[in-house]
C-alpha cells in the first residue's frame, strides 16, 4: 500500500486518538470521588456485564525519552511495596462494590514498567482476584513487559499466577535508537524470550514497537519488522511515535537528535505493512497485525472488535474496566474516572481508608452514541446506521439530525479512496485505515471549537 503525499499534508492535522470518547482531556475535577463510587454500584446493572481489569504500575527505572505513560521513576524496592499494598487495599475497597456475580473477562496490568517488580508482588495481587471473582472461559490475562528486565525464572512466574499473554516493548532492535531514547538494551534475545514463554502452551506473545524515532530509517525499520515477523510473534504492534513536549517535557530531548519527518514515517508504516501482511498477518485498526487465526483476527472479520485504553479487545473479553493504581482511568458504561495523579498521593488516601478521584465524566446520551459510532470507526473500519439506530433505540434520520451529519462530509474521504458509503453503510478502505482518525472526527461534534490540543494524525 502506498499513502499518496499529498493526502499526508491533507490530513496530517491534529485530532484525538479516540482511545475514549470524549478524550481524557475533556474530563473535569468537578466529577468527584462519591460520584465514582456511586457508578460502581451502578454498573452492576450496566451492560457489558463483564469486569475487566486495569493495574497501573507506574514504576520505571529509567525515562523513555519518547514515553507518553504516567511513570515514577524509582529502584526503590521499600516503595514498590508500600504502593502494592496500597492496591491491594483499594482492590478490596471495590471488592465490596462490585456484584461478584459478573466474571472477569479481562486482566491488564500496564504502566510504567510491570516488571520492574519482584514477581512475587504481583502473584499475591492476582491471588485475590483468583480467589475472589468468577472467570469467563477464556479471559484475556495480560501484562507489559520491558524485555532487558526478563528471563526464564520470571516468565515462569507469571504463567504460574495465570498469564496467559505477555507483551514485549522491543521499540527497535537497534541500540543506536534505544540508546537515543533511553531504553534499556536487552541482555537476552528477543527471539530467545519468546522461545521462553512460548514453552508454556496457550501463552501468547506480543511484540511492539514504534517508529519515528531518532536514528531510524524506512531501510531499518524495515529490518527490524523483518526480524520480528521471523521470530513469530502471535501479534506484532507498530505504534507512531506522539510527539507531544508541551504535555511530556522530557521528549524535547528528542529533537536534539532529529526526529524522522512526516514523510519518512509514513513510508515506515507502509514497508511494515507491506511486509506483515505479505507474511500473513492480518492488520487490525490502526496500529496492530495478527495472525488468521488470532482472536482480533476473527473479531475484525466478523465486526465484533472493541476498543480501549488498554488496546484492542474482541466482544468476548470486552467488559467495563475497573483501573486500580495510579492515574488509572476506569472506563464504566455510564461514567470515566481516573485516580490520584502521584504515587504519594494514592498512597496516603488508600491509607486513609478512601479512594481518591481527580477527574471524571458522566457519560450522556449522546456522549455513548459517539462513542459507538467512533468505535465501530476505529475498530471494524465500518459503520451502520440501522445498527446504532436498533443499538439505541431511535431511528436513523434522528442519529444523522443529532450528529449535524451530511453525507457532504464524507466528500473528500471518497474522492481520495478513504472509504465507500451507500445510504445506510459506511466502509472504510485499506487506505482510509491510515486516516481512521481524521475519520472518526467527522462525527465528534465537540471538536467544532475546541481549543484542545492533541497529537497530529501522522
């Protein structure tokens, strides 16, 4: 697939990624802790009735110049288990909330670095949902791990407590650019690794990595995608490098080193794409390859994907995510809410016996009708009318009045061979995948005026 230039500098415009709708940043502190706790209750009634998990660890031992995360950089073992037992205890808090009837269909446990922490600390966590909760047939249990902090005995480990897919940040194989962007190098192999997790059976791997950054070239991206599809992953992930300074101050480093232009990094996408899907992988939304016979693969054929903070999820395992940790955000049917913003702080309010909420938003009708609509965009790169209409209960002339939606504003998007649409149906093209953004903006009606900033789509 080749993205024309001229439709780079067309589209290449800021607009949210749409991880949620409405974005983080539309979230108030006016939303407050009872409110939460007040909707955790509430969403015992809410569908989907499946409980997923999210644990922030937002431990790291050093700065990733290009990280986007919300980190604490520390090699502080005293501290890492005071705040493991400060999300134990906000756990059991919810614990009381939540109907114990529902299953968990999800475990993510991102950051920060995961396994900067002795294993230990994380199987007496998943201990209590092992013990305490029901579990879908096939959960998604998953964890992200920097792979120089990784070996045999701790893959072990976490299979042990019930990890059943385990996430490798590989970035790039070249040390030049890890070097540059402060990433620790590896001492043991990526394909040695995954030879390791891949001696326990039903365990996959994934493998991701950025592009657009210092040091790297279409000729050597390509080299390290060609590498990582010969070691086999079940799912390779190329993330586009966000460069935003004026939110991580850290990453103005980077300019220092020169950052690939626009061009460079489109022609990065497309020699991955060429080459992933010439082995057989199956891209999916934006920014992830599986192969046939992965789950997401299935999903995305049969319409069925979903999407959120932690990624791409199908039907089966989606459910409302309850975040525990640091600056988790939980994601409920009827509200978003993110917790206290540094480790001190969550510390000393779970210690105080309460959970602290910093900001929030309540959800209104049509707040979940974009949201579905920009889901369906970003996830099965289709839409129907007749189907959210049936979803909410109205008709199709009255989603199209409350969205101000013309079919004038697809215009452009079928000139340039970014979709197709017939009265009641809207499908997205392999070309039209690189600009699902600009897209999925068409139908954000709180973009109209928003002096909010976000990331460039390219």
């Amino acid at each position: 697939m080749k993205i024309p230039v001229e439709l780079i500098e067309k589209y290449n415009v800021p607009v949210p990624r749409y991880t949620s709708y409405p974005p983080a940043n539309f979230f108030g502190g006016d939303f407050e802790t009872d409110d939460y706790l007040v909707a955790v209750e509430e969403s015992n009634k809410k569908e989907p009735q499946n409980i997923s998990i999210y644990l922030h660890i937002p431990f790291c031992t050093q700065l990733c110049l290009y990280c986007g995360c919300n980190t604490h950089i520390t090699k502080d073992q005293d501290m890492m288990k005071h705040y493991m037992e400060a999300l134990k205890t906000e756990i059991h808090m919810l614990n009381k909330l939540i109907d114990h009837d529902r299953k968990i269909s999800q475990i993510h446990w991102g950051g920060g670095t995961p396994n900067v922490l002795p294993a230990e600390l994380i199987g007496e966590v998943m201990a209590i949902f092992n013990s305490e909760y029901q579990f879908i047939d096939k959960p998604e249990i998953a964890i992200e791990c920097n792979p120089a902090l990784l070996n045999q005995a701790y893959i072990d480990q976490l299979v042990s407590f019930g990890f059943n897919r385990i996430s490798l940040g590989v970035q790039d194989f070249q040390e030049k650019v890890l070097n540059a962007v402060r990433r620790e190098v590896p001492e043991i192999p990526i394909s040695e690794l995954v030879h390791m997790i891949r001696q326990h059976v039903g365990v996959s791997v994934n493998l991701d990595f950025i592009y657009g950054l210092p040091y790297q070239t279409v000729e050597s991206f390509g080299k390290a995608i060609e590498k990582a599809i010969a070691i086999n992953p079940d799912r390779l992930v190329t993330f586009s490098y966000a460069h935003v300074p004026w939110v991580k101050k850290a990453q103005k480093k980077l300019e220092d080193y020169g950052l690939p232009a626009a061009e460079d990094k489109v022609k990065m996408f497309e020699e991955a794409w060429s080459l992933m899907t010439n082995a057989g992988y199956v891209p999916i939304g934006l920014d992830h390859y599986a192969k046939p016979n992965d789950d997401m693969a299935i999903a995305l054929k049969n319409r069925s994907l979903h999407r959120n903070f932690q990624g791409y999820c199908t039907r089966e395992t989606t459910g409302q995510v309850y975040a525990f940790g640091v600056t988790g955000i939980s994601q409920l049917e009827d509200v978003y809410a993110q917790n206290a913003r540094t480790v001190k702080e969550y510390i000393d309010t779970v210690e105080s016996g309460s959970i602290k909420i910093v900001k929030g938003y309540s959800l209104s009708e049509t707040d979940k009708i974009i949201r579905q609509i920009i889901n369906e965009i970003m996830c099965n790169q289709y839409l129907s009318w007749a189907q959210i209409a049936d979803q909410f209960q109205t008709t199709e002339k009255s989603l199209k009045k409350l969205l101000d939606f013309k079919e004038s504003k697809l215009d452009d998007f079928v000139a340039d061979d970014l979709l197709t649409y017939t009265k009641d149906e809207i499908f997205i093209t392999d070309l039209g995948r690189f600009f699902l953004r600009n897209i999925a903006a068409v139908f954000d009606i709180r973009l109209e005026g928003s002096v909010k900033k976000f990331s460039k789509s390219v």
